[in-house]
C-alpha cells in the first residue's frame, strides 16, 4: 500500500487515534451508552486497583524437540508469563506506585515500584540495592528556558489541553466504533475490593473472520464520517493553539509542525481531512484486495482459534470498576499448505511463505488475557513516593557494566541471579579472532603454539593493560580478580603473584605484543576452541568464559 506522506503537523494526532482505534467499542445496548462509557474511561485521573497480565506460548511439542536443551529451558521458562500488580495507587499527576510478583513458570520474583515526574524507584527481591531511574524534567526546562509566552506552561494547563485534545479523538474514534457481533448487557453487582457495587455487566465476543469484519466496518465507517473528521481536527487545532508558545517552548513543534496562522487553519483542517480520507481509503482498498487475493491465508489467520473476548462491570458513572480482557491468536495454514496444488500461484506462494515461518517456530500461537479491578476513581489517591540514596542502582551505570557486574548486583542465592546466570547468561564472554578477517589474527608458531595479540583479548574480556616503572605488562582483570605481571622475551608470568612458566615468551609483532593463548587464557578463567569459519574454510579462534 502506497499512501500518501501526511504533513508533519498531523502525525502526532494520528499516533493518538490508533491508540484508540484498538479499543473495542459499540452503540447503546441494554440502556448501556458504550460511547459514553469508553468516552468515561478517558476521562479518569486517578484511581486505586490490582490488575494481572497473564500471558502464554503455546507450544508445539514436536518443533520444541528440535531445539537445544538450553533453548528448550529458556522457551518453557517464558512461555508463560503472569505478571501480578497489587495495591496500584495512581494519582491525578501521574505518579504511580505498586507492589506485585513476576512468575515465569515456576519462578517468582516479588517487586515494590514507585513512580513520579523526575523518578523510577523499584525494589526488586534479590537485587543488593533498590534500583533507579532518572527521567527527563522536560517540563521544568521548558518554563525555565521558553519564551515568555511559555510562562503559561503550568502543567495543569497543558493536562487541560491534553484532555480537550482526548475529547476530540474519542468523538471521532470511539463514535465509530462498531458493535461486537456477539454482545449482551446484564443488570447486576459485583464485589470490588471488598465493596459490593451495583452495576452493569457486559459481556464482548469477536472469533475468528468476525475479527477481520469488524476491522473493515470500522475503517468504511471512519470513512463516512467527514464531518465527525472534521470537528476531530477542529477540536485538536483549538487545543493546541491555546498553547502554542508552551507547546513550542517544550519542543512540541517537531512532533505537530508550526501551527498555521487562525485564517489559515480552515485551508490546513481541510487539506488534512483530504490526506487522512485518502489514507483511509487505501487502506480500505488494500483490505478488500487482500480478502480476494489472499482469502485462503486471511481465513487461516482469522480462523476459529483467534478471537478477543471481554467481560466489564461498571458502575453507575460509567466507570469501568472490572475487566476480564482475553485474547488468542493462532495461525492454521497447515491444510492448505499441504495441498497438492500448493504453490500454484501467487497466493499459494505467500500461504506457504508464512507456514514456513510458523514451522520454524517452537509456538503454534499466543494468548494473553488482562484482569483488572479499580476503586477510589477519580478520588484523593496518594502513591508511594520514590526515592534515591547513595547506595541505590542508577541504571545509566549498566552504559559502563560488563555482564559480570550486572550479576554482581544481585543476591546468588536469589531468582533474579539464577535466571540471569543459568537462562539469559547474561555474564557470558566471547572473543572470536579469525585467521583472515580480524585486524588482528592469531598466529600458530612453527612449533605449533597459538599466540593472540594480548591487549585485543584483554579489554575484549573487560581487563586492563598497562605498563608498571620497570617496564612489565601488567593485566588486571576484575572479573576474575586476577593480575598477570608479563615481560616481553621472557617465559615466566606472575600471576596473583606465584611465577609460572609459560609454553612461549610475549612477543612483539609488528608493533603488537602476543601472548601465548592457552596459557593466558587459563589465567583468565577461559577457554578456547578453534571453530570453522562464518566466512570462509578455514578456522576461527573462540576464547570464552563466564565469569560470576
């Protein structure tokens, strides 16, 4: 699909809408007005909740088999994932805190997080210190240095102008939204937190090609609504010029472009209506040529083993008080595929392209379904705040880490240490010097001893050479705590102190010291293995080790 490329000024606004084209909504059902109710969920600021986001692969057994061991444990450990978020407190400004647990199959890991305008703060069972994150204070630079237009910017005006912006999508959006094919409205009540409110219960099903329908209808609709288009930009356009100094002097004018002047803006509403009409139309055209040219592969996707189903309970407000949001999606393409005709054209070709891809993977499909339950909406919520000490883990540290100091700042006996040793080896250490093709190659000596330029190999690995007042090469590696004294024409190496005689003397070539591999790399906590090459045939020289 080629559409055309949308001013500039537009993009941010169609970022916002798709955000909101996901959301599943419907025309009034059961005295229920669904717009109204979505609109409403826009409108909440704060509220206290628990939410849980479960989501698994589901695997195939045989493709599973094919896999190294390694991989399988590492496949089973993620393929499912429940993350569990108790005592959320969110708060009209934003900030957040949290207390909950990851569980990755059998594993736990339990968590506290706080979260406010300049600071992450999160708490993370078996790290040493509580970690950190600093975020950019855009909105204080931008008072401080804009204009003195920007001396409006006060946040709850630009959260006011956000939330004008909110209205104006959601109006074009959410009015659109189709109904569900299989929806139902029940009166009833329900327990949250201990609380037992009366409400609605609804219930939303889409299965299969009901799915693919529901995308179509929407988009035709969007489509036939121009003057809901219209007021949509009308609206964001007054927003935003209500602020255009503020917005300016944060650098809001790289994402929207410079507004244009008030008597040229119904030229620029209009010129957007027609580039975001022609965008829709493409799109719309694109889908109907793909359900003819590609009807077996669209049927394959969208078969009875994706759906999105979801049951809410809101309250009197229209608040959204509970939510059970589950979805799947899995491709079948096999029986087509093995059709004997397969292949035969164009259409066949992408049927089997796709089969091919879905073969090699070790999941069939993936589910995920999101639970939530709120109370205290839109009331007086105060969230934990965060806070940094002289001890804490600023994560912009990781910049400068090797693998082996990230392992180092969690507890060994904890979850998090094991998975990032045993699973993700996140210390794990590879130097690979290729006989052709790296800058510089190892080198086997007519005696059949491997030497390796010592300073490449040494920082490779995250260790240090320099040279001490009587000349000696001396490495220090962290990561093994250990320090190599050399002298280059002699045999003997100090290492932690204790002489050792080496199978050959450090050796300068060509302006470059070698040393010789084994022995070296033994000092290191390494090992080494010569591999064929990715390039060519011949070999490869692999020094790995995994240091803790």
């Amino acid at each position: 699909m080629t559409a055309r490329r949308l001013s500039t000024k537009w993009v941010g606004l169609l970022l916002l809408s798709l955000v909101l084209i996901i959301t599943a909504g419907c025309q009034a059902l059961g005295g229920v007005d669904f717009n109204a109710m979505l609109k409403q969920s826009l409108k909440v600021t704060s509220f206290e909740s628990k939410e849980t986001i479960e989501l698994k692969l589901l695997l195939k057994d045989e493709a599973l088999k094919q896999l190294t061991k390694e991989d399988q444990e590492l496949i089973n450990l993620i393929s499912h994932l429940t993350l569990q978020l108790d005592n959320v407190r969110t708060s009209k400004s934003g900030d957040v805190s949290a207390a909950g647990k990851l569980l990755l199959g059998d594993k736990e890991i339990g968590f506290n997080i706080a979260i406010d305008q300049k600071l992450v703060a999160l708490n993370l069972e078996g790290a040493k210190e509580p970690i950190i994150i600093h975020l950019p204070e855009v909105e204080e630079e931008a008072v401080a240095t804009g204009p003195v237009g920007a001396a409006g910017a006060a946040p709850e005006n630009l959260a006011e102008t956000g939330m004008k912006m909110m209205d104006s999508l959601s109006g074009f959006t959410i009015n659109n939204l189709p109904n569900p094919t299989h929806l139902s409205v029940d009166a009833g009540q329900d327990n949250v937190n201990g609380e037992s409110v009366i409400g609605m219960k609804i219930h939303a099903e889409l299965t299969g090609k009901e799915l693919w329908d529901w995308i179509k209808s929407y988009i035709d609709a969007l489509l036939k609504d121009q003057e809901g288009l219209k007021a949509m930009l009308t609206g964001v356009y007054e927003a935003l010029a209500s602020q255009e100094d503020a917005l300016q002097s944060m650098g809001a004018e790289s994402i929207f472009g410079s507004l244009p002047e008030k008597e040229d803006s119904a030229d620029q509403i209009k010129q957007a209506v027609d580039e975001i009409t022609q965008m829709l139309t493409e799109t719309s055209d694109e889908l109907k040529k793909a359900e003819q040219e590609n009807k077996d592969l669209i049927d394959g996707i969208f078969n009875d083993g994706t759906y999105v189903l979801g049951d809410v309970f809101i309250d009197s407000k229209l608040d959204i008080r509970k939510s059970v949001i589950e979805a799947s999606i899995k491709p079948n393409l096999t029986e087509l595929a093995a059709r004997p005709d397969a292949a035969a054209d164009e259409e066949d070709e992408d049927v089997l392209a796709v089969q091919d891809e879905l073969d090699e993977m070790p999941f069939e499909g993936v589910w995920v379904k999101i639970t939530t339950e709120r109370w205290n909406v839109n009331g007086d919520v105060v969230p934990v705040k965060p806070t940094a000490t002289a001890e804490s883990f600023d994560v912009e540290q990781l910049n400068k880490m090797q693998g082996y100091d990230v392992l180092r700042q969690f507890e060994p006996n904890s979850v998090v240490y094991g998975l990032l040793h045993n699973q993700l080896h996140v210390s794990k250490q590879a130097v690979s010097l290729d006989m052709k093709y790296s800058n510089l190659t190892p080198i086997v000596t007519p005696a059949g001893i491997t030497i390796v330029p010592l300073r490449v190999v040494a920082e490779s690995l995250g260790a240090s050479v320099m040279k001490d007042a009587s000349g000696k090469l001396v490495v220090v590696d962290p990561a093994t705590h250990t320090t190599i004294a050399l002298k280059v024409g002699s045999s003997n190496a100090v290492v932690n102190g204790k002489t050792v005689k080496w199978s050959f003397p450090p050796t300068i070539v060509n302006g470059t010291t070698y040393v010789p591999a084994r022995p070296f790399v033994a000092a290191l906590h390494g090992s080494l293995s010569w591999e064929d090459s990715y390039y060519g045939d011949w070999h490869t020289l692999v020094i790995s080790r995994e240091p803790v």
